[in-house]
C-alpha cells in the first residue's frame, strides 16, 4: 500500500476571523527559510523502519504557496530522498488567491506539482472581508486564470456555506460561479466555529448574527442538486469531482492508509499508530533543531471502529468483506441493535457489500 506524505506550511499573510489550524503571519525571510530547513532536516531523521512508497504529497498550510520555488524544490528533493515517490504521484499544493505569479506557477509545475487546491471560500467580497481573508473576489478569478495559463489541469476549488447573513440567494451565486469555472475538483464546507477564533468572539458577542443552521442544510442540499446536474460525482461528505479527479491524497485519511506529516502540528498515521508534531512553530523549530524530532503524541488507535466511521464519509461506504479480512468479525454481528436502529430511521442503507449513509 502506498503512503502518502503531508507537508505543513503554516505561513499566511494574515490569519483569517475562523481559522483553527497551526497557521503563523508570515513576518520575516529569514523565519521562513529557517523553518524549510527544520522541515527538510525531520524529514532526513525520520527514521522509518521501512523505505516507503508514496504516491501522493499534499503540501498544506497556512499558505504553502508563499514558499519561494527553491524552497518547495529543497523539500520534493528531501522527499525524493526518503521515499519512493511513484513516477505519477499526485502533487497538490494549496493556494491562496494573489499570493502567486505566472512566474511561480510556472516554476511550481517544472517541480512537479500537478494539483492546485485554491482557498476561494466565496465570491462576495462582504463575505471575504468577514473572514478577514486578505483577497477579493477579482483576485480569485484572476488566479484561476494564471492556473489554467500555466498548465493546471486539475484544480480544486473549496467554497464554505452557512457563514453568517449569508442568503440562499448568495449561496446559489457562489455556486453558480464556481461551476461556470469548471474546476475538476469542489471541496464544499458548512462553517464550523472553533472557539477562540475571532469569528467566534464575534458571534458571542453579538457582533455578527449566529448562523442559520436550518438554512445551512438547506444550502447543503441545493450544493448537492448543482453539482449533481452540473456533472460533479459526490464520493465524500464535502466533496466534488468530475470522474477521476477525486484527491488521491484526502482519500487516503478516509481509506485509513498510511500518511507521513512533516512540519508544524502534522500528524501521521503508520498503519496501527497515530502520531502529531508540536503545534507552536517557533517550538517546533526549536525541537527540531535540538532533537531532531518534534513529536508530541503517539497513540494506537481502535482502527476497526475507526475503519467503519472515516468510511461512512465516503459514497462508496463500507465494505463488509473488508472490514472481515482486516478484522475478523462481522459487522452485522457486532453492531445488531446500532444498525437496526439507524436503519429504521432511515440514517443508513445496506446494499451488498455495502453500508452507507443515505
């Protein structure tokens, strides 16, 4: 089986009202050159017991896409190094709008990367302003546009629903925009609100109205509608793609198949362990450069019940089969009352092989 291989850039030009992930402004050259070089030397003393394959690599953040070329090329080559990476490998990195030129795109594809997932979020710039997102609508289309000249043939929007004032008729607009683009791929949230973030401060307070949460799932089924006529597959709870462009790499955290993080508050996952990185970049560093490693959690984890709930995300559902190969039990034996119940109300539906969500 195949790894994947996940890497953390947490730098951004600004931190936006919702965000929870381990994300740092990006303040100096010298800090962000600092912490390449921090990524490069954990991925040299991983140690792995076993040289791995890997098929796909998913540069995250933060903004990865503030990283000079030089920079990304640094970290591929320490991959390369560590890895057998497939000849064709899956390479995402994640893009925010007006962060990027003709020039590094260019620079990014010489390097491999083939997949761009870009944080669009909305087309309203009242919206964006909320989210405190640091780019207009016009800078979204405008680097879309730089995609597709630069060679881009597999891109992946995300667009969030239920923001707060947000209507149906603002929704539908988002929607409407993003399938006349006709990215390959469409990764479609409902907000979540972390505590601690602006946004939630902002709505305790009474700043901004609470989301709509009965709206939201009336956004959510429109999405599906669209989607579905515009010729996007639903095959994750959030996510679109025309046949053949689902994301390699997400697909594995779902599949439960091995992933190797690197960097800040990365997490990965050997096949029976789970294990995650600091989560403060500039300890994160410091470890790194002391010890060599920044690992500050390990755990086994219950894989079996875990097999069931990360594959229920998915429209393909759970394969009974499988889960007996793996496991040794059945399902149907195990959880008699549990599915009896959600089907009964209608929550899930067995076909087959197959457990699914309705």
């Amino acid at each position: 089986m195949k790894a994947g291989i996940y890497i953390h850039i947490p730098f951004c030009k600004s931190r936006c009202s919702y965000c929870d992930f381990a994300t740092d402004v990006y303040r100096s050259k010298d800090g962000v050159e600092r912490y390449v070089n921090s990524i490069i030397s954990e991925i040299r003393n991983s140690k792995l017991e076993i040289r791995n394959s890997a098929d796909t690599i998913y540069f995250g953040g933060g903004t990865p896409s503030l990283l000079r070329p030089e920079q990304v090329a640094r970290i591929l080559e320490a991959v390369h190094a560590e890895f057998h990476v497939a000849p064709e490998a899956e390479i995402t990195m994640e893009m925010n709008p007006a962060t990027v030129t003709a020039e590094t795109l260019a620079a990014y594809r010489s390097l491999g990367v083939n997949r761009a997932s870009f944080g669009v979020q909305t087309f309203n710039d009242r919206d964006l302003k909320l989210l405190a997102r640091g780019h207009d609508a016009n800078d979204a289309r405008q680097t879309f546009r730089l995609l597709r000249d630069t060679g881009f043939e597999n891109i992946s929007f995300d667009l969030i629903a239920g923001l707060p004032d947000q209507t149906m008729s603002d929704w539908e607009r988002n929607l409407d925009e993003a399938l006349r683009m006709q990215p390959e791929h469409l990764s479609l949230y409902l907000l979540e609100i972390h505590q601690g973030t602006p946004l939630a401060e902002q709505l305790r307070s009474g700043r901004r109205p609470m989301p709509d949460e009965d709206l939201a799932a009336e956004m959510y089924e429109v999405m599906l509608d669209k989607t579905g006529a515009a010729g996007y597959e639903q095959y994750e709870i959030s996510n679109f793609a025309k046949p053949g462009f689902e994301s390699r790499h997400n697909t594995k955290y779902w599949r439960l198949e091995p992933v190797y993080g690197f960097g800040v508050s990365a997490h990965s996952f050997d096949g029976s362990q789970r294990y995650s990185n600091e989560r403060d970049t500039a300890a994160y560093v410091r470890q790194i450069e002391e010890f060599s490693s920044a690992e500050v959690t390990r755990e086994r984890i219950d894989s079996a019940s875990e097999f069931i709930f990360l594959g229920l995300r998915l429209n393909a559902g759970v394969s009974f089969d499988a889960y007996r190969t793996l496991y040794g039990s059945e399902i149907r034996e195990k959880y008699v009352a549990e599915l009896r119940d959600l089907q009964e109300n209608e929550l899930v539906e067995i076909s087959g092989d197959r457990l699914r969500l309705t």
